[in-house]
C-alpha cells in the first residue's frame, strides 16, 4: 500500500493520485492490512486520537495497551471502518477510508467489543447472534445461504466450546461464556481482520485463563486472520502475540515486535508509573516499582 504523507488531510481525489486509479493499492508479499498515516480523531476540543502511524501485515498478533481513555477503543473504531479519521489517511485492507463503501468493507473485519455487545437484543439465542453477523453479505439465494450460515456459526461455537448453548438466550450466560459467543460471531464472516477491545474485562480468573489460552492457539493457527487485542493487564497477553504498541494521550509510546514494545521503559512510561516487569514463558506481569 502506497503511503501517505502523515498529517495529510484526507482527500480522496488527492489519495487516487498517490494510490493510482482506481484505488488499487500495490501489493507486496505480505499485505498490509492496516496503514495508518498521521490519523487524528478530534471531537470538539479534545483531540482523540493524535497522528497515529501503525501498519499492520498479514499474520501479525497485535497486543494493545494503555490507560484508561489513551484512545484504544477509538484506534479500534477506525480500524474496523466504524469512525472516520478527521485527519490523516487509514488504508484498511488496501482500501482507503473515504474512498470505500463501509458496508462492503466491514464484513471483512470482525469486532468484537462491550459496545457491540451491549446491543444485543435480551432474548437473541446464542446461535442467532453468530449467525446474524453474515446477514451484511448475504442476500442472494438465500435459503441456502442460510444453511451454511448455520453450519459454520455452529462450528464456529462448537470450536470456542459454546455448541451446548446455541438455543440458550445470550442474555442468559456467563460472563467468560458471552465473551467466547462474540468472538465467535466476530468469526463469522471468515474475516481478514479481528478486533477484540477488552475480551478478558470482567472475566474470573478461570475464564481469563481459559480465554488466554483460546486466543493463544487462535494466534498460532496460520489460518487465522491479522488479530488486534486491546487490554489493560500484561498478564492477559496471549503467549505468540507478536507485536505491541501502547498508548498514551491519544499518542503511539511505542510500537514494534512484541519483545522490544513490552519492556520496563516503555510500559513505565505509557502508564506513567515505574513498573517491574516479567516474562515467564511468554506470560508477561506487571507490578510497580516499590
Ligand atoms: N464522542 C466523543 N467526544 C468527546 N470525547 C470522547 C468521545 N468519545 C471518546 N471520547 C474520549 O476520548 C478519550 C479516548 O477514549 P477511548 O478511545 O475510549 O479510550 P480507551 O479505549 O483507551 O480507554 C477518552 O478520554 C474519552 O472520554
Ligand atoms: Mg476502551
């Protein structure tokens, strides 16, 4: 994918000159899958998110991480084709923000997030709320659409343990459980792109655990599409994870190879706070300097 200058203000006119007509990125052998140049978000005076530059290629495991209101959810908006940037360009896909129809480019990138969560109707069984993700790519044929629909959202539950509960009320579940029927749901349209903003958040420890150790062979299968994970706690990092960035006040602190991101200096300095950190067997912790 072609770059664009950082702190360009979107133009698609000027974006067709810099990409070549019509929008057809260059590929090279690992695709990019996210390209962010200079995007800034800004609402009324505060600004969300501060010329962001990140690129993403097919196959990497991201690890997001920062404060509270660092702007990780909002980073998450724009990668998934829900928020425009109000400056800079996101390539997403090798497609351009603002140059594409969202609604073709969504299905593509699986998100999974409270907020989407929260919209879920009460009594939508568990098997209805995984299906329904592929209603956006549907619509021809689509009887037989639908079979294979329901085919692959119970595989795709049977795969994260949840097959038992597929007529269950997803309302009725647990905490660790909910979680697992939206990934698998964020699955559904065989994305190229996974986002997952905070899946640990609220889950006991067995839950937590149960989940690292899912998104851990999640991660590890070949198969599986680029995955971008926010989180607060270190300890929720998924051993092969391959790469990190963390954030502060809208700003990258510092992205890379998972290795060089994660270390005291940086993790100190995102959250503002000395920190002692550890890596036992790819399980990363954080406890502050005494
Ligand atoms: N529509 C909005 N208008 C103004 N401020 C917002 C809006 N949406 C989010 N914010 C603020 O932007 C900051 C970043 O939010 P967010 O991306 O959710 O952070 P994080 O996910 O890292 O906690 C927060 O301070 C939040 O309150
Ligand atoms: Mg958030």
């Amino acid at each position: 994918m072609a770059l664009v200058k950082r702190g360009d203000t979107f133009d698609p006119g000027r974006v067709r000159l810099a990409l070549g007509a019509p929008f057809s990125l260059v590929s090279t052998a690992m695709n990019d899958v996210l390209e962010l140049a200079g995007v800034s978000v800004v609402r009324g005076s505060k600004t969300l998110l501060d010329g962001v530059d990140w690129q993403v290629k097919e196959g990497e495991r991201w690890v997001i991480m920062g404060p509270n209101g660092a702007g990780k959810t909002t980073l998450l908006q724009i990668a998934g084709a829900r928020m425009h940037p109000t400056r800079g360009v996101a390539g997403i896909l090798d497609e351009v923000m603002g140059a594409v129809d969202v609604f073709e480019l969504r299905p593509r990138i699986g998100l999974a997030s409270a907020s989407l969560a929260a919209q879920i109707p009460e009594h939508e069984t568990v098997l209805n709320v995984v299906v329904t993700a592929s209603y956006g790519v549907t619509g021809r044929w689509r009887e037989q659409y639908e079979k294979l629909d329901v085919r692959r959202a119970f595989h795709l539950l049977d795969a994260w343990g949840m097959s038992t509960f597929m007529n269950r009320p997803f309302a009725t579940l647990s905490e660790g459980e909910r979680k697992r029927v939206q990934i698998a749901r964020a699955l559904m349209t065989d994305p190229e792109l996974l986002l997952l903003d905070e899946p640990a958040a609220g889950l006991d420890l067995a839950g937590r655990e149960d989940l690292i150790r899912r998104l851990s062979e999640l991660a590890a299968d070949e198969e599986s599409p680029a995955i971008v994970l926010v989180t607060h706690h270190l300890e929720e990092v998924p051993p092969g994870f391959t790469h990190a960035m963390l954030m502060r006040d809208g700003g990258v602190v510092s992205a890379g190879a998972i290795a060089d991101v994660l270390v005291e200096e940086h993790l100190s300095n995102a959250f503002d706070l000395p920190l002692e950190v550890t890596n036992r067997d790819g399980r990363y912790s954080a406890v502050a300097r005494t």
